[in-house]
C-alpha cells in the first residue's frame, strides 16, 4: 500500500522546495532504493508541467568509481557533466543508500580530488532551485540506531510529510526564523560555552540566512559566516562527524586567529587531519548555524537532519556561502554539532540566545 507520507514529501519537494514550473526540466537523482519517493515525485513534476530527468543508479558504482578510476577521472570535466549543469533548471537529489560505510576504504585524497575537480560546476548549480532530502533506508535506520519503521515515521515527522497540510506547515516556519533573523540583526559578538568549550567570534558585517526546508529537506536552522580570522578559542564536540563512508568521534579542536592549530579525535583522527589539510580554507570556520527544528530531537548520525535539532549549533569546516558576507573558500564544508541542550549556551553580543537547548529570541 503506498504510504501517503512519501506523497506528502513529493508534494513539499516539488511545490515548495524547488517550486516546479511548467516548462522546466528537472533533474532527480536517487538509487533504486528510492523507488517509491521517484515515482511520487516524478508523477508531482509531470502534474507541475516540467520535464523530469530521472537519473536511479546503484550505490555501488560511486564506490567502483571512487576505487578503480585513474586520474584523469578525477581531473577533467567531462563535456556531458558541463552539458547538464547548462541545460537543467532545477535538481532534486534523494539520499537513499544502502550501505552507509561503503566508501569507508576508499582513499579521501580522491574525494577531496574530485569535489575540487567539480566544485566550479557545482557551484553553477547551486545557483538554481535545488532540493537535497532523504528517503528511508535499513542502513540509515541502522546508523540511527531505529527500526526501519521507526526511523521511517522520524523522517517523515522531521520534514512535516505527516501533517495534514505540510506546505503550510514549512512556511510557518520559514515566518518564525524569520523573526528570529530580524531579532538577530546588527549583531556583532558570539560565544559559544560548554563542556570542553569556549569559543569566541564575530558575526559583525555578516547576515543571518534563513534555511526553512528549500534547499535541504528537512530544514529549519539559521546560519551565518563568522568573521575571517576571528574565532578563538577551543571547543569539544558532542556527536561523532559521519563523512564519507567514515565516523569521527570525540573531535576536539582549537582556534588561533581563526585557524584550527590544534585538532584531534578520539576515532579516525587521521582521517580528519587528512581533510583539515585539504586547502588552506579547510582550517577555518565557514559557517555558524543555530539549528531550530524541534521535531528533530535524536541524533541519527546524518547531518542532514542532525545539524537541525532544535536547541544545538553547529560550525562548519570550510567553504563559506557567499549570501552570509562569508569570504572562506575550500573543497570541503564540514558540518560538526555542539549540543547546548544539556548545559551549554550560545551568546550573542552577551546575551544568551539558547540556554539549556530553549531559545531566548
């Protein structure tokens, strides 16, 4: 029987997210895994007028790929990639892997290659109406430490598919960010205090961005780009960091004009000196977010929706969005998560903004 949640969540994708309009042509990108939440939205874009391109390839030739191309595959762009970057008006993309630690074994210096390679083209991307969200997997469900069923009723309560009226719902909350934005303006200092932490910044100059479920689904978190060469100080975080096939837990790392002088983990540390070596932007904070969303509430180890949980912050190694005043470029944007839910707060210009995990806005 077709779960009406999965309509719900095709519904948001197309008519919210990326706002579908007839004419467009718009890409969806899943593996089979995902077959369900494809036909729904294929069938929500076909209604909206657009021409889908629907491209469902095996989890498993990222992995072939990543492990068995030569170098010349890691460093040109091909004419067809070139082609659809020009040509697609929007782009849905569907996590949905079945194994989430397939590319644990695979050497990071090709991935870091490769997003460096491509980052040009993907940045042209992202300039157009695009959408990344989750389709419920054994593996997600696994590293969340849920049943499938479980973890299928979190997802979909997280990007609001089980309210009655989910656009209406997301729209909501973009209004309440919103105001948190406004309340938010002009601000210059932030401090971040917890276990194992004190961290100082400035957001002087910067802008706030609202994030209310059009490029990531689910959403809800504000985010700014701190100040080059500002943050001071050092900060242990609460979550392992998944990225690329790998967890990377008990991460601890201090600031020094801006820069990351020291760093270690309790698990994989030379997998996150390797990527904090990457570039000369891969030391240095791109990205100050407030996660808001308080249907989410459980780390899953997926920081699509982990960087979201009402009540925590995250920073992020890396590139910066250019729409916060951020200047910091590098291959890499890795988001790590402080939680303040138990003891810690965030201030700005030495007011506390969330204290306990509750906001003060």
């Amino acid at each position: 029987m077709e779960d009406p949640r999965v309509r719900n969540l095709a519904r948001i994708l197309v008519r919210y997210s990326i706002r579908a309009r007839e004419g467009q042509t718009v890409s969806v990108d899943a593996t089979p895994q995902a077959e369900p939440l494809v036909k729904a939205v294929y069938l929500e874009l076909i209604r909206a007028g657009a021409f889908p391109v629907v491209r469902m390839a095996p989890a498993a030739l990222n992995e072939i790929f990543l492990r068995f191309g030569r170098r010349h595959h890691f460093t040109t762009v091909t004419a067809y990639h070139r082609a659809f970057v020009r040509t697609v008006d929007a782009s849905i993309r569907i996590a949905s892997s079945p194994n989430t630690r397939a590319l644990s074994r695979v050497d990071p210096r090709r991935q870091a290659l490769l997003v460096k390679t491509h980052r040009t083209l993907r940045d042209r991307l992202l300039k157009k109406p695009w959408v990344l969200t989750l389709y419920p997997t054994q593996a997600y469900a696994q590293d969340a430490e849920m049943s499938l069923s479980e973890f299928e009723d979190f997802v979909y309560q997280a990007t609001f598919a089980d309210d009655p009226k989910p656009v209406s719902a997301w729209k909501a909350l973009a209004r309440r960010q919103e105001r948190m934005i406004a309340r938010l303006e002009g601000a210059r200092r932030v401090r971040i205090v917890g276990d194992d932490t004190d961290l100082r910044m400035s957001i002087e100059g910067r802008r706030f961005i609202n994030s209310p479920g059009t490029h990531n689904m689910p959403s809800g978190e504000i985010f700014t780009g701190p100040v080059e060469g500002s943050v001071e100080g050092h900060i242990a975080y609460d979550f392992p960091v998944c990225h690329a096939g790998r967890e990377i837990a008990g991460i601890r790392l201090v600031f020094r004009r801006g820069r990351v002088v020291e760093a270690s983990a309790e698990k994989n540390e030379k997998f996150l000196l390797s990527m904090l070596d990457s570039d000369p932007g891969a030391r240095r904070v791109g990205e100050l977010g407030i996660g808001t969303n308080m249907r989410i509430q459980r780390f899953t180890r997926n920081i699509l929706f982990d960087e979201k949980i009402g009540g925590t912050v995250h920073l992020a190694l890396g590139n910066s969005y250019p729409e916060t005043g951020g200047r910091n470029r590098s291959a890499i944007h890795w988001d790590m998560i402080k939680d303040l839910r138990r003891g810690g707060t965030l201030y700005i210009d030495g007011r506390p903004v969330i204290s306990d995990g509750k906001f003060r806005l």
